[in-house]
C-alpha cells in the first residue's frame, strides 16, 4: 500500500471509531443534546413563537443509537471495498 492509501485508510478506521463511539455513548449525548433543546423550546415559546414539543427522551436516544451504527456500518462497508 502506498502512503496515500494508508492514510486514507487511516481516516476511514477514524471515522468507523467515531461511529461505535457515538453508539456507546449514544445516551449522555442525547441527554446533552436534549437539554439544550429544551431550553431553546422553552426561550421561543417566552418570546411568543410557536414551535413545537421536543421528541422523547427515548426516542433521540434511539436516533443517535442509529445514526452511530449507521455511520460504523457505512464505513466498513468503505474499508471493505477499498481493500477488495
């Protein structure tokens, strides 16, 4: 392999890391996330504007859960046809 591809293999093995660790941690970030917008709804809703409800608490954990494994399973389907 030449010293392009190892470092383009070297991105794609991060990017694979980073979506197993979004899916480990998949709970506290959407806790994080789900904070911050609650508290942006509630700040709208004082200043007069209508938006609506944010999603459950269960229901971001399971997005976030999703979207972790399908960024891990995008990527090793990357890796395995860059060596094959």
């Amino acid at each position: 392999m030449s010293a392009a591809s190892m470092q383009l293999m070297s991105v794609e093995i991060t990017r694979l890391f980073l979506g197993l660790i979004i899916a480990l941690f998949h709970k506290p970030i959407a806790d994080y996330i789900l904070e911050h917008e609650r508290s942006l709804v509630i700040m709208f809703r004082q200043r007069g504007l209508a938006v609506p409800a944010t999603p459950s608490t269960e229901t971001v954990r399971t997005v976030y859960f999703f979207i972790g494994i399908f960024v891990a399973l995008f990527e090793i389907g990357r890796i395995w046809i860059t060596v094959h």
